[in-house]
C-alpha cells in the first residue's frame, strides 16, 4: 500500500521534531488551502468565520512551533510557512489528499 499525503506530512514533521498533533493540524491546513475564498463561502458572514477558522488554525501551528522546537516567534513563522506549502505540495495540485504522487 503507498504512503498517504497526511503519512509523508506526518512523517516530514516527526523527523523535524514536531509532534503528530503539529503535523496534524498541519494536514488539515494543507487541505484547507491558503484562501478562505476558495472554500466557496455562501455569505460575507461565513467568509468571515472560515478566516477566523483559518487565522485560528495558523496561530495554533505557530504556537505549538514554539512549543516544540523552542524557536522564537519569527523562526516560527517561516517554519509553519514552508510546512504548510510543502504539505500542499503533498497533496497535489487538486488538493487531493489520497494517495502520495
């Protein structure tokens, strides 16, 4: 059987020092995407709440960096950037979570 996407994130971010809660949430930014827009939100209203959504996803993932490697908050946020967009790399350019390419 061929390792999945969240497999090769979860793998990618244990090696690093990170914890299966780290590459988790992650994963699930991974999935997510970069833009709340994309997410097709019906209102302005729900647009609102997936960018809360998104912002509270991003803060947790630059606080648990933190946590985990004790770096500081800049470091942090380089991290959690270069993780989120090769975990979308991961996942492909349809956002495909399936099996790995």
């Amino acid at each position: 059987m061929a390792e999945s996407a969240k497999d090769r994130i979860l793998k990618r971010v244990n090696e690093e020092g990170h914890t299966d809660s780290y590459g988790t949430l992650l994963y699930l930014a991974a999935v997510m995407g970069l833009d709340p827009i994309a997410l097709g939100p019906e209102s302005s209203v729900e647009l609102t709440a997936w960018s809360g959504h998104f912002d509270g996803l991003r803060a947790s993932l630059l606080c648990l960096a933190m946590y985990e490697r004790g770096i500081e908050p800049k470091k942090a946020a380089e991290v959690v950037n270069q993780h989120v967009t090769d975990a979308m790399v991961y996942l492909g350019p349809d956002g495909n979570a399936g099996e790995a390419r």
